[in-house]
C-alpha cells in the first residue's frame, strides 16, 4: 500500500519550521508527513549521505503520486522544495520544533538535546520519537525541560495513523497542546499518554505475546495451532508467533525484557524463557530465515492441520451451565443428525460436552461429577462461526475426543484439538488483554476510548482492550480471570480494579469516574 501523498493539513499548524534529526526509516516518515502538513523541514544526520538518501526516497514517493495521478507535479514540486539539509546542527537554529530519531539510548538523546538547547531559541518545542525511553529522564538533562515531550510515530509512519503523545512530569501544558496539533496535522490520531514504561501501545500489547508464550511453554499446544485460533476465533491479524517472527526476537525480547523490569517485575507482564533460548539460538523470525516457523523465499512454512477423524454417530450429552452454550451446540449436533441426550445426567455412553469459562476440562469434568474419560470440553468464548476448538483432560478417551472432533468439523469449519488448560487458547489471551487495558485504564495512563483507539491502530486488533472486554462481556472476561488465578495462584491474572467494579455494578468497562 503507499501512503496518501496529497494529504494536506487539515489542522492549524502551531509550528512552521521542523527540524528533523535522524534520517533512518522512522526519520523518513516523520519528515514525509511535515512537509505534506505544510512545514518547512530541515533533515540533519551526522552519516555522511543520510540526508541525500531520504530526500531521494521521499521525494521518489511523491514521484509516484504524480505518476498514479494522486499528486499534481506543481504540488509534488512544492514539497520538493520544503525539504532542505542541514549538514551541521547549527543551520537548526531557527526551527521552532525539533524532533529527533537517532539511537535509542539515553546518553545519546540528553546529549543531543543539550547540543541543541544551545543552538535553538528558549521557546523551540524539543520532541523525541523514543519508543521505550522515559521522556522525563531525557528532558532531565536539559536547561528548559518543560519545553520536552514524546512524540512517538510507529513504522510506517505514513501508513500508521497514530502518534502518542507523551508529556514528561515537568512537560509545560502549552507544548503539549501545540504537540497535539501538529500530529493532528499530520494526519495522524493523536493518543495522549502519561510517561510511563511502554507509554500506551506497547503497555497495552503485553498481554497477547506473553500469554501466548505461557499457553506454548504449558505445552497446551503448538504455535501454529495458537496462532490459527487467535486468527480464526479472536479475528486478531496476525497470529502472535507469526507477529514476533515479523518483529524479530532481537526486538520483541528486549521490549518483553524492559517493559517487565521497568515495572519492578510485574508479574502481568513475565517474559517467557522461550525466547531468550531462541534468541541465543539466532532464531529470530523472517530476519534470519527462522524464527517459530521456518521461512522459504520469505514464505513461512506453516504445517498442514490433522484431518478431521472420520467416526461413527454417538450419543451426546451437553452440560446445561451456559443456556446460550449448550443452544448453540445443540444446533450443531442435531444439524450432524446425531442423538442428543436430554437428561440432566448422561448416558454411560454419552459423549459429554462442557463449555468451562477459565476451567480446564478435569476440574469442570470432576465438579458436575461427570466421568472425565468421556469428557470434552469446547470454547465458546467467540461461538461457532468460524474455528473450534476443543479441550480434552489427561484420562479423555481417544475414542471420544475423535467424536467431538468429528461432531464439530462435521459441516466444514475447521477445528483445533488441544491438551487441557484452564481457560482454552482464547480465553486466556482475551482475559489478560483486558485486564492489562482494565488496569491503563485504573493508572490513568490514557482515558477509555484514546487507549481503545490507540491499541486499534497501532497494533491493529480487532477492538480495542475495553471494547474487546464489553464485546465477549466483562462478567465473563472476570470469571475466566477468577478462575484462572484459583487454579494456578499466579498474580499475572489477579483482576484489575477496573474490570472488577464495571462489571459487578453492570457497567461498560469504557465508563470513566463520575467524579
């Protein structure tokens, strides 16, 4: 897809002159977009050519807009000639806001802001584009920190809607205003948030790659498996092994590692022993041709799914705990012209269907003192329509496993089979997503709906972590929580306070304090 090159600003520009520092992919973009806002910009990089190659790739960009008719050549000359070079840091002196997007390290920032406070006048905006470093410890290193503040883009940034906006704790409130407004003129959807570790995109998208790891490491199931279900039953876009094969685990692990140790060991937020071994190995994703799935011509080699079995009709029985559930069910059996079962205890033949919400099958199987050999329990988190997926306990009988397999991919829908845990592969990833969203919501990182739309955009799910928690129901998304803290007494599934109250008062979990 290429960016919208003849978008024009659709938002008063609170600055005319943007210096750019770091002319890498990032550097790129953020100058692309300026100079389609309507700012002059001033590329600067100490690599001897940077500043040549991104004009020549930006300028190349604006090339084909004229070329596909999107971009008239008057217009595509005008932004030609707002792109100008510095080659030393002083021909900065007169922009009104700097950005930079160099290394990120610390040292390296502080040390380029404090080069620039000298060359910039006092009330010059300084702005970062770090994605993990505190916006406050840069700005502690300068004369004026109040005139410091995040602004961070995501890669591509033509194509990815969204900036975060991140003031320090000494950030003056008028920066941040005028901040705001030049990435509304951009383009971009500007999501304000506090200074805290992974700000608020990537704190909110703790939760689907850890969880993801620890569903692997329990040996639930397979990756490829995972992934299918997150896909096909969550509608996430990409799968989470298949996202950290495209990130790199040089890049996932390190985030994964910061974020943790930056909130002192938060237990929601554990990395997994997974990757560390991987990334020892080199196995980093399509990078080094490797990664969770082997890559070929840049293609993953995804393996094939089992066949469904092929088995004779059984008698089946549906637990009645979730009336909507066995309904659902129910359909599905009498569609396949098997017997259902109407008693409220099964036959002694009776293949035993349970719909548990953060139970494994054996604990579910052994509660309604249902024999676990003949038990199978189906996630019906997400419904039927698209994949199914299926939950056996230690004891479940092959037979009858191969009997739900075969009852649910009778009319076509593919099905997953996997070993027992509490709260199947979508419950538990859904939950933690939530209740990682329930708790920025708590801290006050972001308000409800800026991090709901920040999290659509910039991680691309298919809502955002409250949205996501009203959709399947918060007293739902609760009790799988519940139930996997009792199970497994391990505090990442402690429930937030804002996910606890909004349901047990009935509320949507987007509802902010009155007062």
């Amino acid at each position: 897809m290429s960016p919208d090159v003849s978008q024009e600003a659709t938002t008063t520009m609170p600055f005319h002159r943007l210096g750019l520092v770091g002319t890498g992919a990032m550097g790129r973009g953020i100058a692309q977009l300026a100079a389609q806002a309507g700012l002059e910009v001033v590329l600067h990089d100490a690599r001897e050519g940077a500043v040549q190659e991104a004009r020549e790739f930006i300028e190349g960009l604006w090339q084909r807009g004229v070329d596909k008719h999107r971009l008239s050549e008057s217009r595509a000359e005008e932004l030609r000639a707002s792109l100008k070079e510095a080659e030393r840091l002083e021909a900065l002196a007169d922009c009104d806001v700097v950005v930079e997007a160099i290394v990120e390290k610390l040292e390296a920032k502080q040390e380029l802001f404090t080069r620039l406070e000298a060359i910039l006048s006092d009330d010059a905006v300084l702005g970062t584009n770090t994605s993990s470093l505190s916006v406050t410890s840069i700005a502690a290193a300068c004369r004026l920190p109040q005139r410091v503040i995040g602004l961070h883009f995501f890669n591509p940034v033509p194509l990815m809607k969204i900036v975060e906006v991140i003031p320090g704790l000494r950030t003056a409130p008028e920066v941040v205003d005028r901040v705001d407004a030049l990435g509304q003129a951009m383009g971009h959807f500007t999501a304000r948030t506090t200074d805290t570790p992974g700000f608020l995109v990537n704190h909110a998208g703790r939760a689907y790659g850890t969880e993801a790891l620890k569903i692997l490491g329990e040996g639930v199931t397979d990756h490829a498996t995972i992934d299918r279900l997150l896909v096909d039953q969550g509608g996430f876009r990409m799968g989470p092994f298949s996202l950290l094969d495209l990130t790199g685990l040089d890049v996932s692990h390190a985030v994964m590692e910061s974020i943790y140790h930056q909130y002192y060991e938060e237990p929601r937020f554990r990395p997994s022993p997974i990757t560390r071994q991987r990334l020892n190995a080199g196995l980093l994703g399509r990078k080094s041709g490797e990664g969770f799935y082997r890559y070929v011509d840049g293609q993953a080699q995804i393996p094939d799914e089992p066949a469904a079995p092929k088995v004779a009709p059984t008698p089946v029985w549906i637990s009645g705990e979730d009336p909507h559930a066995c309904h659902a069910l129910a359909t599905v059996v009498e569609a396949a012209g098997w017997r259902l079962e109407a008693g409220e205890l099964p036959s002694d033949q009776a293949l035993c269907l349970l719909t548990p919400y953060g139970e494994d099958t054996t604990d579910c199987a052994l509660r309604q003192r249902l024999d676990p050999a003949r038990c199978v329990a189906i996630d019906m988190l997400a419904g039927l329509d698209r994949r199914r997926s299926l939950m056996t306990a230690p004891v479940t009988r092959v037979d009858y496993r191969d009997a739900a397999w075969a009852l649910l991919g009778q009319d076509g829908t593919p099905v997953s089979s996997i070993n027992d845990s509490n709260g199947f592969v979508l419950q538990r990833v859904v939950a933690c997503i939530v209740n990682v969203g329930a708790d920025i919501a708590q801290q006050g990182v972001a308000d409800p709906e800026t991090l709901d739309r920040a999290v659509e955009l910039g991680l691309g799910y298919p809502r955002g972590p409250l949205a996501m928690g009203d959709h399947y129901g918060s007293r739902r998304i609760l009790t799988i929580l519940d139930n996997l803290f009792t199970a497994s007494r391990d505090p990442r599934y402690r429930p937030s306070p804002w996910l606890r109250r909004r349901a047990a008062l009935g509320l949507p979990l987007t509802t902010t304090e009155l007062n």
